[in-house]
C-alpha cells in the first residue's frame, strides 16, 4: 500500500514557480527544484513525472492567477471605464515596483521557450486570448455605459492597450524610470475615446479608426 504523500503539492508548485520565474527553465536544475522545495529527486518525479511537468503545472499556475487577477481587476459591478484606467496604472505601478526587474513570469518563458515547445507555445497564446478577452469586455462595457466611443472597434482598441501594457513590461525590464512607465501608461489612457457630455467622441483613437 502507497504512503499518504507528507506535502502539499500546491505549494511544491509554487516553490517551483517561483525558481523557475527568477532563472527561467534551462537555467533551473532537479537540484534547485530538490533545494527550494524541500523534496528529494525521488519524490519530485514520483509526485510530478520529471521536471517539464513540473514546470507546465507552474506555468498554469501562474497564468490561472494572471487571468484571475485582470477578470477581477476589470469584471464586477461599477462603471467599466473607471476600472480600465485604474488596471492600466496599477500595471504600470506593479511593473515600476520590480525592483528586481524579475518581470513576468510569462512573458520570460516566452522568449524562452515559445519558439521550440510546443505545449508551452499553446499555454501562453490561450492566456494571452483571454487578457485580452477581459479587456476587450471591460471596453465594449464602457461602451454600452456611453463612456466610450461606441463606434470604436473594441477588439482593436484592446489588442492596443495589450500591446501598451506589454511594452511597459518590455520598459520596465530594461530598466526605464517609473516616470517613464507611468507616463506611457497616462498618455495610452489620455488617447482613449471617451465620450464628451455633449456625447460626442472626445479622444483621438477614434478618429484614427481604432
């Protein structure tokens, strides 16, 4: 009879995670994975079959908190319009506090791994749809709410705050001011179409057919 397993997986996973988040996958070993979760080699491949399982199971795990994260941030009750600006600054502001410039996790594996393994390719173009869903939905709400040009291409104008909101990251890894960070993220945010009180288009994405 197998004996009950003495650890928690979940946060096996999350040791994991967070090694192969600082070092990427080629640069972590058994043995680092062995020294920050506390197990032996023997206990990792029995409970996680060898390390690329055991790194696919991080990777899910911090996509799942990733789109877990923008749904609550721009999902909810409220106006749609001031939960939008405020995910917009409160990315800006995580990205100018990683003073270890660490970055995000999916975005390193990216670079890493995309182009040569295929599960992983997969794992990051689904969570990169669904970022982009929650933005999208946020958008077509501030819309119905008349807060933003509704005769703007919500799919367009979410594939443009994703790309804004990945080229900060890109900003803040290579070590841009919080200034600079913050002051692309204002003026993505200043170009918005909002609508005036006399309920015309007020911003300048409309106009360029955004």
């Amino acid at each position: 009879m197998a004996r009950p397993r003495q650890f928690d997986e979940e946060e096996v996973v999350q040791a994991a995670r967070d090694q192969f988040w600082s070092v990427g996958y080629n640069g972590t070993s058994i043995d680092d994975l062995s020294a920050v979760t506390g197990l032996g080699r023997g206990s990792l491949y029995g409970a996680f079959g060898d390390k690329h399982v055991l790194f696919l199971r991080a990777l899910d795990s911090y996509n799942s908190a990733a789109l877990e994260a923008w749904g609550s941030a721009l999902g909810g009750p409220g106006p749609a319009l001031p939960k939008l600006e405020r995910h917009v600054r409160d990315v800006a502001e995580g990205i100018t506090r990683d003073v270890e410039r660490r970055g995000c996790m999916m975005a390193k594996i990216a670079a890493e791994l995309s182009s040569v393994d295929e599960s992983v390719a997969e794992r990051i173009a689904a969570t990169v749809r669904g970022l982009h869903s929650a933005l999208r939905d946020c958008i077509a709400r501030a819309q119905a709410e008349g807060s933003l040009d509704a005769g703007t291409d919500a799919d367009n104008l979410a594939s443009l705050l994703l790309a804004v909101l990945r080229g900060l990251e890109a900003l803040g890894k290579a070590g841009a001011a919080p200034e600079v960070v913050n002051g692309a993220a204002d003026q993505a945010l200043a170009l918005l179409p909002r609508v005036s009180t006399d309920g015309r288009a007020a911003g300048s994405m409309s106009s360029a057919g955004v």
